[in-house]
C-alpha cells in the first residue's frame, strides 16, 4: 500500500462523505414532504439535534454516514494512518450517538436511523434506493415502533462497537 495515495484519497473521500450526507438528507426530506409529511429540522432541544422531527408522529430521523457515525458496515473502516486516534474519534462519535439514542426514547420519542450505505447499492438506481427508503421511513413513522435502522446490519462484526446490542434481542434464527 502506498501512504500518501491513501492519504490523498482517504481525506478526499471524507469531504466529499460529509457533503453527500447534507444531500442524502435533502433527498429523503423531499420525498417525506411529497408524501405530506411535515418536519421540523436539526432540533437542537432535543438530544443529539436530529435532521428531522416528525412531531405528530413522535418520531425523529437522524440521516448518518456510515464514516463518522462508525456504523461497522464496509462504508466505516478505520483509516489506516493515525489509527489509534481515528478509533477513539469514530467510536466517541458512536457513544455519543447511542446515548443520544438513549436519551430520545426515555423521553418518549421513537428513533429511525437512516444509514449511508442503505443508498449505495451496487445494483439499485440511486432514486430507486431513495424511493425504497422513503417508503421504509413513512411506513415506520406510521407505526407504533419505537425504534428502528436502515439498514439493519447483521449482529456479526460489531461487536467491537460501542453501544450496539443494548437496543437489540437476541439473534435470529
Ligand atoms: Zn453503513
């Protein structure tokens, strides 16, 4: 492996991760709002600042990418250079994240993470992958769950993650 190619590109990928995010989020947003629902943005009273509170229906979103967020999906690993200090950046940012999480539902509200990854499918159109999420997002929001993921990563190869598991059961069959 070469260093500074990875360099280069790592730090290349990441801003242009951060900016995907903002219009992922916008994506999502704008379907929602076609579908009629009506949010309010980045909340900053409630834990966490969600991207999205869906007041009548209880509900906040939060849109993360899967690099900073630490999701444990082939989108999240740890830079090569500097390691130590990306681990223990990435995984503080996943603790703050589930505590967050924590917090919102002792207060009552019901959480839909809406993770990166779940949009870059190789085989799926990008507004095909937009339309299915929005879909998933509105059928949560209408229903009495209190918490969900999309992507639902299989339990195996996160076990290093902080906070994972504490929401979930047990493994399925
Ligand atoms: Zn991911």
């Amino acid at each position: 492996m070469v260093d500074t190619v990875n360099k280069e590109t790592r730090s290349r990928m990441m801003s242009s991760v951060r900016a995907k995010d903002t219009k992922l989020e916008l994506e999502i947003r704008r379907r929602l709002f076609a579908m009629g629902f009506r949010y309010r943005l980045h909340v900053k009273s409630l834990p966490g600042t969600p991207d999205m509170v869906f007041a009548k229906y209880q509900s906040v979103v939060f849109v993360h990418g899967c690099f900073w967020h630490y999701h444990g999906c082939h989108l999240s690993s740890i830079p090569e250079t500097r390691r130590a200090w990306w681990k223990k950046k990435l995984e503080d940012n996943a603790r703050r994240d589930s505590q967050a999480v924590s917090e919102l539902r002792r207060i009552g509200w019901h959480v839909l993470i809406i993770w990166e990854c779940g949009f870059r499918k190789p085989k799926t159109k990008r507004a095909e992958a937009l339309d299915g999420i929005a879909a998933r997002a509105a059928g949560f929001l209408k229903s009495k769950r209190k918490q969900l993921e999309i992507p639902l990563l299989p339990r195996s190869g996160t076990t290093n993650k902080p906070g994972k598991g504490s929401t979930h059961g047990k493994k399925k069959r």
